[in-house]
C-alpha cells in the first residue's frame, strides 16, 4: 500500500486522548455506589463498544486522508507516433576509457551509440535530449531537429552540469519530464550510464516512470572491472559498470508489472555487446511503431485508490458504534438481515454492468476510460462465451474510437463484429460515418444505403447517403490536390551549404560557452 | 471543471430523516440512567437546564451532522475535471528570430519596451496555438539558437523568459538570424514552416546578408513575417547589460529604415509589419499565423484532480469539536 499524504495518518494518535478519557470516565463510573446505576455493567460495555467502533471510523478516516493506494490497472491508452528522450549520463565516471570496444571513453561511446540509432530512425519521430550529473537537464527539448540534436552531442560533456555527483534518477524523471503532456505519443527513454549512483532513489524513479507508461532502455557503458578514475574535484575514486545493482533494480521494477500481467517496461542492454546496436534498436523502434505515425493502443499502469473503501468503513463503524450506543437490541437483528440480503448482492451481471459503467463514462465524454471499461466488458464476455455482449462491447468500443477521431482502430473494430439483429443498423450507419472520415465516400455510400435497407424510415441515414453522394465526382480531384503539397525535396546550392556550416560552427560554440565547473565537497564521480 | 465522480453516495444523506424519525418513534434511545431517588424523575429523558449548556448541546449536534454530510461529499468523491487536448497529428513549426539589441530596451510600445512587447506577443502565441512547434532564436551581434523548433511549450516559454537585453552583445546580425532559422528548419517534416523576424534595427553585424537570407527562406519554401518594432524619433531608454550588470538610461533616437525590412519580405514573398503598438502587433501575428498554422486532429484527455480530502479534513475536524464538546464540557457518557 502507498500513501500519498502519510503525514495526516499521524492523526491517528488522538486515539490516545481519547482512550485516556473513556478509562477516566469508565473509572468515575466505578466510584458511584452500584445501587446507583440499574445494569451497570451493560453501560459500561455499551461505553467500550461505542468507543471501540468510534476508534475504527477514526483510523479510516485518517487512512483515507493519507490517500492510500494499492492494487493496480491498466488503462488503455491511444498513441500515434513515437517519441525519444536520449538520457546521457555526463558524470565525471563516464570519462573513463574503459569500453570493450576501442578503448574508447564511455561518455564519447555513448554519444556515438546514440548518434547511430538517431540515423536509423524515422525523420519524424521528435527526440529530446537531456543530460544528468548531479542533476538532470534538459538540453535540447523534444523536436525533429536533429541538426540540433547531432550538435549538441557532438560536445557533451562533465563541464554542462555545474551540480558535482551522479544521480541517474533526477535524470530520469527529467527525461520523463521531456514528453509534453499534449502529445499523444508512445515514449521511449534510451539511457545511457555506467551506473555510478551517488544520489538519488533510481528505483523509484524507474518505478515512477514506467507507471506514466513510458518504455526505459538503458545502455550499461563501461567495463565491470573496477578501475581507478580522476574525480571532477581532482580525487581518486573507483569505478565501474555496476551492471548488478542495476539488473536488480530492473527486476524489482519489472517484477511490479509481471504481477499485474503487464509486460516489462525497463529493458536493459549492455553497450560492450556485439549485439547491442540492434537490439537497442529493435527496443526503440518495435515493429508495430514503423509505420508513420500508426495510432496503437498502448497501456498506462495505474494504481488504485482506495479512500473510497476507508471512507465506507468509516461510515460503517460510525454507524455500527451509534447502533450499539442508542438501538434497541430487537431492532438490530432486523438491520442486520437487511444489510445481509444487500451485501450478498449476485455478481453474475458484472459485464453487463462494466458495459453500462462504460456507456456512463462515454455520456460524460471520459472516453478512456470508456474504452477501458468496454475493452473489459469484452473481454469478460469472451470468457462467458456470450456472443451478444461481446458484440455490443465491441460495438460501444469502436464507437469510443469514432468519437476520439482513431479512425483506423475504429474501422478495424467495425469489421470484427459479429452482427446481431439489433446491431445491423448502428453498425452499417457507423461503418458509413468511418468510410467518410477516410475520404472512401464510395464506400461510406454503400454502408448508407445497408443502413437505409434495414431501416428505410432513418432520416439521418439518408441525410448522411445524400451528402456522401454529393461528394463521389468531387474526390478524385481532391485527391490530386493533396499530392503535391507535402515532398520538397530542397536541392541547397554551395552558399547555402556554406552558411549552414557557419551557423552550425556557432551553434557549437555556444553550446562549449555554457560548460561550467563545479565547486563543491561533495563526491563528483 | 467540478463533478461528483460517485453522486450516488448522496443517497447515504437520507439516513439523516431516517435518524430522526426513528429517534421520534423511540427505536434510537440514549441510555436513560435510572436514578433510585424518586424525586429526580429518573426515567424521563435527560435535557440540561442551563441555557448556555442548551447552546453548546446544539451546537455539538449541528457538527456531528455536518460531519456526517461532508464525509457523504467526501465519498462521493468531488473532482475537479481538466480536460486537455491531445494532438494526434503534426502541426506546423514556427521559429522566432528575436533581435535582443540593447535598443529593443526603448520603451515606445505601449508604455512597454521593445522586448517585452515581443516577448509577451510571443507568449500569448504559443499558448493560443498549442499543439504546434516553436523555436527561438536570439539575435544581436551574435546569434544563437535557443530553442529548436519543439512542442515542449513549457520549456520554449522558460527559455524565453530568461532570455534578456544585451545577452548576445550590441548590433543586429540579421542576415545571420534568418538563416540560422533556416538551418533548423530545413529538415522538418512539418507542413508549413515558419520564421518570424522581430527587430527594430539594421543589419550592423553578422557575416551573411539579409537579402542572402531571405533568398534562402523562398528557396527552403519556408514562410516569413518580418515585423518591424518601434517608434521613430527621440524614446526613453533603460536596461542593465545582461553580461556587465551595468545600468544604462536616457535617450535613443530611433530612425530605422523600415523599407529595408520590408524588401525582405518581399524577396520571400512574406508579410511585413512596421508595429508601433501592441495591438497592431497581435493582430498581424493573428493573421499570420491563421493563414500558416496546421488544423490539428486531437482528442481530449480529462485529467482527474480529486478535492475530497478538503471535505474530508473539515469532517474529522467537525466530529473533534463534536466529541470535545459532548465529552468534556457537557460531559456526555456516550
């Protein structure tokens, strides 16, 4: 379980005063003469019940003020496109030479390593840049520029982070940072270290990351074997790929995800490998992400919170400890049966009612969660074999799609239905309404007209026919039009080619004036 | 946005007349204390004698049932919805050559510097047209490119800010500020590319000529607004030199040759603009960027921020001062 807000749980202990006063007033009590009071003792136990019950909806009532956590799920979520933050780890270890290949530095390695995969990439696909030592930095933000992104690795080094240390967790959470919140796009971090931590909680922040649904790649750099380097304020110290530490923090962060049966989400490649180029490769780029800008539906892993349940048993107790502090005792088994019969509700309904908890969230436009919630449905009627719920899971499902403008997820969900009788119409007017969308307004015509077959009275079918039909001579012109806008393939003549290496001389040299030294105790390694 | 995520907790607020109803029919009895002294009339019901006691024994009832209806709100947990666009598709990029002179420092546009005018027409541009790319470079007798042409809104706008007068010395290397957004946009894969100039000078420095550089923009097909800033005659000037800490003030006499500006325009078949007020600016800008900006596909994402810890916190802290009053000043057993 986690807590957001453990602080209020310290509430808790105002228990303690409180049971304080009720042993003083039990103890008042025995002062009088027993003559005093008639059943005494059933007060007095009536006191320890209405105390007990007041203590429990005490304590979850601070629970849930703590904002518990725990438990967790996945949220379907539409992406197009990809995204890369290369994470560079430019602590002073990272000068060391000591890759398997070449006897190269491992920071110079890594540049060149990742300067390799940024080729293969896609021209669209944005990447960020961002730097860590003691700190993480932003250095160049997400953009297709790579001129950019090339220049400045051309002269990273320990001199751009004045912040002594190593501390590959603020680096990661400021990579994660990189990826704008309003772009809709898978994301991948492509780290590389040797590993070296000298702050930080680097599992948490894997932790933290991988549950905003972002991919880590990390690229150990270095050799294993300890080797005594020059420490940024001139100190000796010894380092190395601590490759172990790291692998268990990967696995721990892994293990979270194996048990909610989500796939691992931290992948980590040893750099030295023969095979490390490729396979980092196959990492950055899946298959399934090749196309250009294909929309996928990636997952998000949330955790559940559950001040819901802590307030419930809050009111519960409340009402328990009122019960048995004013109700008569004949009137309590009669409470009791009822809360039975209202507990021991049947869940044989519970995929028509995650259909009907996905149709609310679709009315109040939380369309992913609809789409989780339809994608759950169908799931579960696929394991009760029900054919009818499965298609109207299916159908609820690829609407939330048309409505989300994933034309192509939609289409795709469409043609997977099974039809049933009252679906026919819906799924043929839908089909038409996709087709459209598409620019295929022959087809989207033939859907309409399906439609107007089932149901010939449906004037918005025949609206939708009349203008699809409209459109039929008008498109192939359109067509041409589109064509050719978007290529330009620039031909640069020898100035311009000049001027460009000019200005990327500047850009350099600005980015060597803005490398600083640090000043502190601290260790800089 | 505000909404109850589990309205249908409410229904829990009808336990309140069902309390009292039962407490009217007697099923809900406080212990009555049975007292052997005849004279105290044992058996009837309890009630204080004492008006303020009278007082206080209300007050402690109206918390506990104010305790009662906030932990309902609290479970039917209040939300504040944000609902944020998504962009699915590329919009379109646009770079910013932004002249930080010292004479940007004249304070002729609206009361406001040069500078800030343009710094602040910049900022309200980014955020009406989010979704699309934005690059900034910074332009005085140097040039450098400060941000590439990205959607990290937050990062362009931070840089922005920071960039101050004098940063990159005295003069005007136009020609060099073109083109180094050129070179940054050469390879984009956006639809439209853009580059807005924003100077209020001659080219004095750099070594790549102004009309090189809008050569280069019509030859990259690249669209380009040239904007011209400032008033002409004598305009009250101050800033501190951003590399020296040295504060400079007094008079600039401000005669800039706008033609010059605008025949770049022209060899890029762009849009010129001589901007001598604030407003003039935006509405340019405005029409500029209407004509060149992507129409972008999205969805709207509804980021959840739940409230219910504040109506959490004011019920425990009602059913505290419930229980002190009853158990302390009123003494109450239960």
């Amino acid at each position: 379980m986690i807590f957001d807000k453990p602080v209020f749980g310290l509430l808790i202990f105002l228990i303690i005063p409180a049971f304080l006063m009720l042993i003083k007033r039990l103890k008042g009590l025995n002062v009088l003469p027993k003559s005093f009071f008639k059943n005494s003792s059933r007060i007095k136990k009536r006191i320890i019940t209405s105390f007990f019950f007041n203590a429990l909806a005490w304590i979850c009532l601070c629970i849930a003020l703590t904002s518990p956590y725990f438990g967790q799920k996945q949220v379907s979520v539409q992406k197009t496109g990809m995204a890369l933050s290369v994470l560079l780890d430019i602590s002073h270890s990272m000068e060391t030479k000591d890759f398997p290949v070449n006897n190269h530095s491992r920071l110079y390695a890594s540049t060149e390593f990742a300067k390799t995969i940024l080729k293969k990439l896609p021209e669209n696909v944005p990447i960020s840049v961002v730097i860590v030592k003691g700190e993480g930095q932003i250095a160049v933000p997400l953009t297709e520029d790579r001129r950019a992104v090339e220049n400045f690795l051309k002269i990273a080094s320990p001199q751009l982070i004045s912040t002594p240390g190593s501390n590959p967790a603020g680096g990661i959470l400021r990579a994660a940072e990189s990826f704008p919140h309003s772009i809709g796009m898978s994301s991948t971090i492509l780290f590389f270290t040797d590993a070296e931590e000298l702050s930080g909680d680097l599992y948490n922040a894997l932790l933290t990351t991988v549950k905003s649904g972002i991919k880590i790649i990390i690229v150990g750099m270095g050799d294993k074997n300890e080797k005594e380097i020059v420490t940024g304020d001139g100190g000796k110290a010894m380092s190395a790929l601590r490759e172990d530490a790291l692998l268990e923090k990967i696995e721990r962060v892994n293990n979270i995800n194996r048990r909610s049966n989500i796939q691992p989400q931290v992948f980590y490649v040893n750099g030295g490998d023969s095979s490390a180029l490729s396979r980092v490769f196959n990492l950055v780029l899946p298959q399934r992400e090749i196309h250009d800008n294909a929309t996928i539906l990636d997952t998000e892993i949330q955790s559940i919170p559950r001040f819901r349940l802590f307030l419930f048993l809050a009111l519960i107790f409340f009402i328990l400890g009122m019960l048995f502090c004013q109700i008569l005792p004949d009137f309590l088994g009669k409470i009791s049966l009822i809360t039975v019969i209202f507990l021991s509700c049947s869940s044989e309904n519970h995929n028509r009612i995650q259909i009907l908890s996905g149709i609310l969230d679709y009315k109040t436009q939380n369309y992913n969660e609809a789409t989780a919630e339809f994608l759950k449905g169908e799931e579960l009627a696929d394991l009760q074999e029900n054919s009818v719920l499965k298609s109207v899971s299916g159908f609820n499902l690829a609407t939330t799609y048309l409505v989300l403008n994933e034309n192509d997820v939609a289409a795709d969900k469409f043609d997977t239905i099974e039809t049933t009788d009252f679906l026919n119409f819906p799924l043929e007017f839908n089909k038409g309404i996709v087709a459209h969308r598409k620019g295929d307004n022959i087809s989207a015509a033939r859907h309409f007209k399906n439609a107007l077959k089932i149901d010939p009275s449906n004037v918005d079918a025949k609206i939708n026919l009349e203008i699809v039909q409209s459109k039929i001579p008008m498109a192939s012109s359109e067509n041409q039009q589109q064509e050719t806008q978007v290529s330009e393939s620039s031909e640069t003549s020898p100035m311009t080619e000049g001027i460009f290496s000019l200005i990327k001389e500047a850009d350099g040299k600005r980015w060597q004036s803005q490398q600083k030294t640090s000043a502190s105790n601290s260790p800089d390694y | 946005m505000f909404e109850f995520q589990n309205p249908i907790s409410f229904l829990l607020l009808l336990l309140i007349p069902i309390f009292f109803i039962l407490n009217h029919l007697g099923v809900l009895k406080k212990i009555n204390v049975a007292l052997t002294l005849g004279d105290c009339n044992g058996n009837s019901s309890f009630s204080f004698q004492s008006n303020s006691l009278k007082i206080l024994s209300l007050i402690s009832r109206l918390f506990g049932l104010l305790a009662f209806v906030l932990l309902v709100v609290s479970l039917a947990n209040p939300c504040r919805m944000r609902r944020q666009k998504i962009f699915t598709s590329r919009g379109s990029d646009f770079i910013f050559v932004l002249d930080c002179s010292p004479s940007m420092a004249a304070k002729d546009i609206d009361n406001k510097t040069r500078f800030q005018a343009a710094k602040e027409v910049i900022e309200n541009l980014s955020f009406r047209l989010q979704g699309n790319s934005f690059g900034l470079v910074a332009m005085a007798e140097e040039v450098a490119l400060l941000v590439p042409p990205t959607t990290d809104a937050t990062y362009f706008l931070k840089r922005l800010g920071m960039l101050e007068i004098g940063e990159l010395g005295d003069g005007s290397a136009i020609g060099l500020g073109l083109s180094s957004a050129v070179y940054h946009l050469t390879n984009s894969t956006a639809k439209q590319r853009c580059v807005i100039l924003i100077t209020d000078g001659e080219n004095n420095a750099g070594s790549v000529s102004p009309i090189t550089a809008a050569e280069m923009v019509k030859e990259n097909s690249l669209h380009l607004a040239v904007i011209g800033v400032g008033t002409k005659g004598a305009v009250p000037i101050e800033y501190i030199d951003a590399t020296t800490g040295k504060m400079y003030s007094g008079y600039l006499e401000s005669d800039f040759d706008e033609r010059k500006l605008s025949v770049l325009a022209q060899i890029s078949d762009g849009k010129f603009l001589f901007a001598q007020n604030l407003n003039s600016l935006e509405e340019f800008l405005k029409t500029f960027t209407d004509q060149t900006a992507e129409n972008q596909t999205y969805h709207i994402k509804t980021d959840v921020e739940p409230l219910y810890e504040k109506y959490l916190f004011l019920s425990m802290l009602f059913i505290v001062c419930n229980i002190f009053i009853r158990r302390i000043v009123l003494k109450d057993l239960l």
